[in-house]
C-alpha cells in the first residue's frame, strides 16, 4: 500500500501598511479568474524557504531576504475527494520588506496585479488565501490549521 502524501506549498503575504499585493488567477487550471497571493508548489529538493522566495521572485519579481519572511500559520487542507493533488499543506508566510517593484512576471498565468486594502479585499478571492488574510486584520491563526476535513468527535483513550 503506498504511503499518504501531501503536495507543499508555499505562499507570501506582501504587505505594504494596510495593503497587500494580489495577482489575479488566469490560464492555470485552478481558480483561475480568482486573486490570489503569490505562491506555488515546493519542487523537490528545495526548502519551504526557498520555494516561498523563488515564487515571489517568479511571480512578481521581487527579491526578499529569507530573514524577512514572517511565518504566519501553516494550513493542512484536503479536497475530500481522495485526489492527491487536493492533499496539501500549506506554508503562509509574511513579508513587508523586499527589494524591487511589484511587476506581473508572468502574464501567461496572471491577469492582474494590485494592491488592495485589506479591509476592502477584491473578490472573488482563493478561499483559503482569504482565511489567511482575514486574520491578519482580526484574531491571528494559531500555528497550525485544518480546512476542509469533517469532524470528528473526540475519543478517549
């Protein structure tokens, strides 16, 4: 029986004040016409850390030192539908510093890139990004969160 897997990836909240920088989704398959932080899959033989930096760098063309990434939570989420690619778990991390300006790097998979306050976030925005934007204004998230998976009531042991 092969062993369950979960697909990493890493996402970079940029942060300039009260805004944060949003790309809209566009020709990639998944949520596309959706915005979204930069972000994307940890390839192998890469860290969380370099991948978060390598993303930012792709996407929007900014250089960040790996010392200016906060973490702020890490999401193990599931697609309920047994498709691997719908096992993730997610790194979101934190920056308000980084050298460069913002620029859509790849406009093959992006149609957009703005800031936007985020008390007035433009919808309609990646579901569980949002979770993570939204606390960043109201009650932080813990260390580590769960989404998508049912209830289970607790048992003794």
């Amino acid at each position: 029986m092969d062993r369950f897997r979960v697909v990493p990836a890493a996402y970079v909240i940029v942060r300039r004040g009260d805004e944060v920088l949003l790309l809209l989704r566009a020709n990639t398959g998944y949520m596309d016409g959706y915005w979204a932080v930069p972000a994307g899959h940890v390839e192998q033989g890469e860290s969380v850390i370099e991948a978060a930096l390598r993303e930012v760098r792709e996407e929007v063309g900014l250089e960040i030192a790996a010392a200016d990434l906060v973490p702020v939570t890490a999401m193990h989420r599931t697609g309920g539908n047994g498709d691997p690619i719908d096992e993730r778990v997610d790194f979101f991390f934190l920056t308000e510093k980084w050298q460069g300006e913002p620029r859509l790097m790849e406009a093959e998979k992006a149609a957009g890139l703005e800031w936007y306050p985020l008390d007035k976030l433009p919808e309609p925005l990646v579901p569980h990004e949002k979770r993570v934007l939204d606390s960043l204004t109201g009650d932080p998230l813990p260390a580590v969160i769960v989404q998508g998976f049912a209830a289970r009531p607790a048992t003794g042991g």
